[in-house]
C-alpha cells in the first residue's frame, strides 16, 4: 500500500507538475499513467521553468525513476525532443532513469492532422482540442488499430500495420477533409530515426516493474493529466479530453491492482480555470477574471491559449472528491487571489431558482446554473514570500478554513507560488 495518486480535481492545469515535482523528492517512482501531449506540466526550480508534456513530472530528482504506462498516447517526435530538451539542461543523464512502455499507443502525424480537421469541421460546436491528435490516437486504440512503441522496433510490423493506417487515414483526409496525406516511405523513415533515439528508455513490462517496486514497499506516486471535469466519462461531455483522468485509471493504466494504492490527493487552485469550450458555472466575464487571469498567468502551457478564469466552485470540487476517493487535498495559487476585497467561493448551485447541491451530469444543464456565492474578505499582501502557515494573513487562513471545512476533506498543502520553495506543508503526504 505505498502508491500515491496525484489527480487534477477541475478542468487541468491545478498545478500538478509543480505538487509532483515537489513530492518527487521523497518518491522513488513516479509514472504517468493517461493522456498524451496535450498536457503541459510546469516545474521552476531555482527560478528556471520546465515545462514538460509526456515525461513525469519526477525527471528534475535522478534518483526517482519515471515510467509511462501503456494508457499514455506518446507523440514520439515530441518527446524525442522533450528527452534532448533534459538532456541538454542537465537532466536525465542515466536513460535507466526513463521507462517507456512498449505497449502505449504512439501518435503520428496523421492523428494530429485529423484532430485539426474534426475540430475545423465542428464550426460552431469546437472542443477547443490542443491539436495533439489525442481523441484520433485513443479512437485507434479502442478499435484495435494502434500502432504501439514496441512497433516502431519491429520494421515488418510497423510497415504492414502503417499500410493499412494510412490505407485508411490518408482516404478520409483527402476525400472528406479534403486536406494533404502521407507518404509510407517518408514516415518509415522517420520512425527508424526516432526509434534509435528512443530504444535506450523502452520498456517491455512496465506493469512488472511497478508491481515489484509496490510490493518492496517503495514510494511510488501516480501522477495525472488533464482534470477531473474533463474526463471522457464523468466530465463535461463532449467537452472533454479522449481518457480517464481520474485516479482509478492510475490502476488500469499501470497495470496494477486498485489495493496498492494508500492514498488520492486531489490538486486544485483557490480559484477555477478552464481551456477550450464547455459549461464553467463560476465563470468571470468582467475585470475580477482579467486580474485573476494576469496575476495567475494563466496562459496555457501547451498552447498558449488564454485560460478562462473564474471562482472556486465547491460543488465541482466535491463531485471531483466523490469520483476519484481523494483523501487529501493540495490548494495552489492562493497567492494569486491577492488584492481583491473579497474574494467569492460558490458553494451551491441554482437551477430554475432551486437550491442543487450536486453537479448536474448533463453538460448542457451545468451550463444554465447560477452560482451561489458567499463571500468572504480578500488580503492585499503577497503572500510568496510567506514561510510558515502562520505567517498568512488572517483572512487567507480563513479563506483555507472555509474550504476546508466545506469540503470536509483536509488540506494538506498550501502552494504560495510557483516554486519549489513556495510550499506551505500542513502534513507530509507520505506516511511512511
Ligand atoms: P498542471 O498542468 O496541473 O501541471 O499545471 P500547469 O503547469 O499547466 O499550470 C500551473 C501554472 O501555475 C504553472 O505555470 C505553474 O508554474 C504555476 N504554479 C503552480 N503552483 C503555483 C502557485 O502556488 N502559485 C503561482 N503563482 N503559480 C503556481
Ligand atoms: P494538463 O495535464 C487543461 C482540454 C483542451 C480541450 C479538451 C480536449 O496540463 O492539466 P484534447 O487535446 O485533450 O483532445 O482537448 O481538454 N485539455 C486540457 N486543459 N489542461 C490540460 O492538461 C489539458 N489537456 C487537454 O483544452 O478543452
Ligand atoms: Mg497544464
């Protein structure tokens, strides 16, 4: 019972590269266990900023080991770049320190061709996708038609398996999206390159070798992508990514039993962001949002796109703390609410002027309620150079109160910026 899962409890972008990083410190395995490059983790150590896509989020400590599982969508261009990216900065200097599963799903060229295609064609209706080509990618995987890692070591497989992908995909992208195909050769030949770069980190049994580091008792943390609400089951759909986000997909993805797993800590900023389209009930469409948005930065790790800011919503964040059995919790950016009066936290909603304490599952009913906000008494100092928890401010400490009490579950982090060091520890994570 040594697996921690770290999961993100609202729309992605929590802050969960940074928890991780933190955490890593401690942990001898991280694995990264759904999603693919649409993820954007960032890490700043000694005021240096890494933002990673794929790789887990422990590669800044060489002694922790990072393992993808087979429930990632690996974009194999992008992190043979992401690998030199470390490589150059001084990182991942032993390639023992990386494991890549042979059996993860692998993204080409096509899948992020008709991502844009799809997204294009929506008009009106857009997802809003990070154009990485994950809802193409995971559909090839659910109709057994993926190519995998361990495929691109195999030149029969891959070139008979790559045949009868672009058979299909270069038809559907020439003649319904009318738009450019690819070429075998061409793509071949780039995969022979990748693979070279890539084989020093492919695994063959990623699950074996979490198993027995479980089983020696080794601390080993499960970290997410992506975010509770925007889960492929249980999040806004359509207006969610291709996987599970939630922490029981830790398990599945990994490829290990649900009963090594000791405890869920669910991730999420003292206020609420959302990329791309979707109902988002606490939404700031005034100059209260602007702030947040620019004192927050909150601009996209992986795209760049603006990030749409609003209130912390409580009755998301139970539902996130009801779907993935979280046990603690990490506040981030409290930071960030600096300087406003007062500072709102919704914790009910109203449909058709009644009170609803749960979160309506159709996307399409979220996005008509009404917050109920209760306020509470902003602060105006900066709290980033705050040491202690008792050095915050009284009405931030009432603020973590508050939500604390609301959400009866307990807090066991308090992140004052982006840093390392920016980290207020109510209680260690790890137990043992
Ligand atoms: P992730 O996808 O959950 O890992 O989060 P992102 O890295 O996409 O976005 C979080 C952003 O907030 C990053 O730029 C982090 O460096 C930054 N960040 C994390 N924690 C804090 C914090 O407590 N305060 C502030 N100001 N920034 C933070
Ligand atoms: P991290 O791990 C925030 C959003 C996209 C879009 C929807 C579907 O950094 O928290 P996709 O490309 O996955 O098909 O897009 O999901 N999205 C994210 N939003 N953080 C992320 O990852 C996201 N990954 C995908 O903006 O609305
Ligand atoms: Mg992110």
């Amino acid at each position: 019972m040594s697996g921690i899962v770290v999961v993100g409890a609202q729309w992605g972008d929590e802050g969960k590269g940074k928890l991780v990083d933190v955490f890593a410190e401690k942990a001898d395995m991280v694995v990264r266990y759904q999603g693919g490059a649409n993820a954007g983790h960032t890490l700043v150590v000694n005021g240096q900023k890494t933002v990673l896509h794929l790789v887990p989020s422990g590669i800044l400590r060489p002694d922790t080991t990072c393992v993808i599982t087979s429930g990632v969508v690996i974009d194999v261009f992008s992190i043979r770049d992401e690998i030199k990216r470390l490589i150059a900065g001084g990182y991942l200097q032993n390639p023992k320190q990386l494991l890549i599963s042979d059996t993860a799903t692998i993204i080409l060229p096509y899948h992020k061709s008709l991502d844009a295609a799809r997204e294009a064609a929506l008009q009106g209706g857009k997802i809003g996708t990070t154009g990485k080509g994950i809802g193409p990618a995971y559909e090839d995987r659910a109709s057994r038609r993926a190519v995998l890692l361990g495929d691109i070591f195999d030149p029969k497989t891959l070139k008979e398996k790559l045949e009868l992908a672009l058979r299909e995909k270069n038809f559907m992208l020439e003649n319904y999206y009318k738009t450019s195909t690819f070429k075998l050769d061409e793509l071949l030949e780039q995969l022979k390159e990748v693979a070279e770069d890539l084989a020093p980190y492919r695994a063959k049994d990623t699950s074996l070798f979490i198993s027995k580091a479980l089983k020696a008792n080794k601390r080993v943390m499960f970290e997410g992508a992506q975010g509770t609400m925007l889960d492929i089951l249980h999040g806004t759909y359509p207006f969610v990514t291709s996987s599970s986000t939630l922490s029981a997909n830790a398990c599945v993805s990994a490829g290990v039993g649900p009963t090594n797993i000791q405890k869920v800590i669910g991730v999420f900023k003292a206020y609420t962001t959302r990329v791309g389209s979707g109902p988002f009930p606490t939404e700031l469409h005034d100059e209260v949002g602007q702030k947040i948005q620019a004192d927050g930065h909150e601009f996209g790790a992986t795209t760049g796109r603006a990030r749409r800011c609003g209130w912390l919503d409580l009755v998301a964040l139970k539902y996130a703390i009801r779907v993935n059995g979280i046990t603690n919790l990490a506040m981030m950016k409290i930071d960030v609410l600096s300087g406003h009066d007062r500072i709102g936290v919704c914790t009910a909603y109203k449909i058709n002027g009644e009170i609803v304490n749960e979160l309506p599952t159709s996307p399409y009913e979220l996005e008509k309620v009404e917050p109920v906000v209760e306020w509470m008494t902003g602060w105006k100092e900066d709290l980033t150079k705050v040491k202690t928890l008792s050095d915050l401010p009284r009405p931030a400490t009432n603020f973590i109160d508050f939500v604390g009490s609301q959400l009866g579950t307990p807090i066991d982090v308090i992140s004052v910026g982006p840093g390392r060091e920016q980290t207020l520890w109510v209680k260690p994570l790890f137990n043992n």
